[in-house]
C-alpha cells in the first residue's frame, strides 16, 4: 500500500491509496472478474487489451458488476439488467447515474489499485 496525492486545480491535492492487486492479471479479454480491495469489491475488466476498474457494486441494487455480461465495454449487471460503460462508468440508462471507476497502474512489481484516502487523515 502506498499513499500518493493527485493534484487538482490551483495546487490542492486529493489523497489516494496504491493497493496491489495482482502481479499479474489472468482475466481473459472480454470478462471481467471480482476482487476485495480495502474491504469494497471492485469489478476488473479487460477490454482491447486494456483493463478498467471499477466499484463492484451495482449503484442500483448492489448486484456483483463483475459477474455480469461484458459486450464490448458495456457490463450488464445480472440482477436486473443494469447497463455501464466500464471505461467510464456511466450508466447507459442515464448520464447522471454513475458507478465510481478507480486507476489501474501497473509497473515492475505488478497492477495497482489506486482508491481514495478516506481516512481524512492528511500527510
């Protein structure tokens, strides 16, 4: 776990964490796959190549987004059919309803997660 800080407009600075999640990731493309970070469950998708994160919950009902059906970058949740674009977690019923979507680093030690610093804690 390592602590960075984002920086925002004029100098501000949002706090986030650096998780490992994997050393590697083993999702095939198209799929997605459920993991427990920090005690919330995040849904990794790969998409071309590339791998998206994103809140494992659906905001609608709490379905598991991971588990549900990825057509190109579009998840459906398998409780009620909810629709997200995993690359930037909005809602495909709505631009206003959105499912929070996290960065994924990667360097030589492996992929990380990065989660905001919700402690309020400040360094």
């Amino acid at each position: 776990m390592d602590v960075e800080c984002s920086e925002l407009s004029e100098g501000a600075c949002e706090m986030s964490i650096r998780y490992k999640v994997a050393d590697q990731f083993e999702i095939p493309e198209g799929t997605g796959q459920e993991f427990v970070v920090a005690d919330k469950v995040i849904a990794i998708f790969h998409v071309d190549g590339d791998y998206y994160a994103m809140d494992g919950l659906c905001p609608h009902a709490g379905g598991p987004i991971g588990t549900g059906h990825l057509r190109g970058c579009i998840v459906t949740c398998p409780w009620h059919g909810w629709q997200f674009d995993v690359t930037t977690g909005e809602s495909k019923l709505s631009r206003v309803i959105k499912s929070a979507t996290f960065p994924l680093v990667r360097d030589a030690e492996g992929w990380w997660l990065e989660l905001p610093d919700k402690s309020g804690a400040s360094s």
